[in-house]
C-alpha cells in the first residue's frame, strides 16, 4: 500500500523520489495538507529503511548506481556515454562542502538542500548573476524525472523552476570546479554560462537530464558557454 502511494504521488508530481530530495523540505515548500504531510514523512522514514538495506527496487526503478568514488578515466568513460564533451568536463572540489556546511550554520536549509543536489543546471547571464535553476528535487516523475513538465523548457533560460538565490554567482561558483586533463578553458565573454551537475551515480537521470539542458541551449542564438561538472566524487565523500 505504502509503494502504491509513493508512486501515485510522485506520479502527480507531489514529491519527488527521497534520494533526491528532502521529504519534510519538500512538503512544506509545497503545502501539502496535513495527511499529504503524515503519509510524506512516512514515506521519508519508510524509505530510509529501503535505501539502506533494500534499496534495490528503488535504485533499479530510476536507474541508479552505487555512490562510489571514481577515477579520471571513469569519468570520461561516462561522459562519453552521457553525451558530455570532453573539452568542457570538470570535477566538483571538495571544498565545495565548506558552503554547503555555511549555509547550513546560517540556518538556510532549503537552500543548502538546492545546492547538494546531484543533478542541477545553472543558468548564469553575462554579468554572473544567477538566471534560472533547475534541481532534481522540484522535477518529479517516476520511473524518470520530469524536466519539462509545466513546459518550463520551450524557453532559454528554462522558466523557473527551484528558488533562485545570490548564494552562488558565477565566479564564485568557478572557484569549487576543477578541469580534468582534457578541459579546454576560455576567457572569451559569453551571453550565459550554464553549468550542468552530472554524475555516474545518477545513472540514465544523468543521461536523460544531460540530453534535456542541451536541447534547451539550441533554443538561442546567444553565445553560450556550457560547463558540466562530475559530482560522484562528492557525492562519496560529503
């Protein structure tokens, strides 16, 4: 019974999948009424359970891998199944949980909770400032996250999606990325910069999503600079 809600909420785009997101955070941004809210944190406590013992189910139903720490060749190895350039590769730095861990001690958990997600497209404009988000946690979906439901993707840069924030402009954010042996880097000026959040671990959502932005960046004819960005090594040791 509990699976049978899982899946007709997350089919209705109520909650997303717990991996990607936090069950109480989601509930309360979506004002769910109250029994949405019992069933949502019974589902977050339920499958607290099943990700650490039979987590099986779940990771097979979207497609996931095992979090683990990956090397260079790894990383390329995917890149080139997921339809990543090569030349525009990068991998998050460790020193990325330094401002996760600030915002948490500020008490900005939302947008803590934005910023850690595994899958993320950051739409910056010409001047660094943050211009549209999109985060695994508000696609929904089920058995495949949802980017371009609310047709939020007919536009560039997508329609909004998760909160935007100043926590992060671009060249702060250039700070936490470090190049892979066959990045090409560029100081030439460019009407956005989008930076994709990708990962071996996300499996065929990493695919999907991948496909997803890049379909998007052929709506303009503004010069774009697109950075995609490996978190599986993070996402180990967070």
């Amino acid at each position: 019974v509990i699976l049978m809600n899982i899946v007709t909420l997350i089919q209705a785009d109520e909650i997303a999948h717990p991996y990607f997101a936090n069950a109480l955070t989601l509930a309360a941004t979506k004002r769910l009424d109250m029994s949405k809210i019992r069933l949502t944190i019974s589902i977050a406590l339920f499958l607290s359970l099943a990700l650490s013992s039979c987590s099986f189910v779940f990771n097979q139903s979207y497609g996931l891998k095992e979090i683990k720490q990956v090397d260079e060749k790894t990383i390329y190895s995917f890149a080139n199944k997921y339809g990543v350039p090569l030349t525009d590769c990068y991998q998050l730095d460790s020193t990325y949980n330094m401002l996760l861990d600030s915002l948490h001690a500020k008490g900005l958990t939302e947008s803590m909770n934005n910023h850690l997600q595994p899958l993320q497209a950051l739409y910056y404009d010409t001047s660094g400032h943050l211009q549209s988000f999109q985060v695994n946690c508000y696609a929904g979906g089920y058995p495949n996250l949802r980017w371009t439901r609310k047709n939020i993707m007919t536009t560039f840069p997508p329609k909004k999606q998760a909160p935007i924030d100043s926590i992060l402009p671009l060249n702060r954010h250039l700070r936490f990325l470090t190049p892979l042996s066959k990045t090409i880097g560029s100081n030439q000026s460019y009407g956005y910069t989008v930076i994709v959040y990708w990962s071996r671990a996300m499996g065929r959502q990493s695919k999907r999503f991948v496909k997803t932005i890049q379909r998007n960046l052929l709506l303009t004819d503004k010069k774009i600079k697109a950075i995609y960005v490996n978190v599986d090594n993070f996402l180990a040791t967070y």
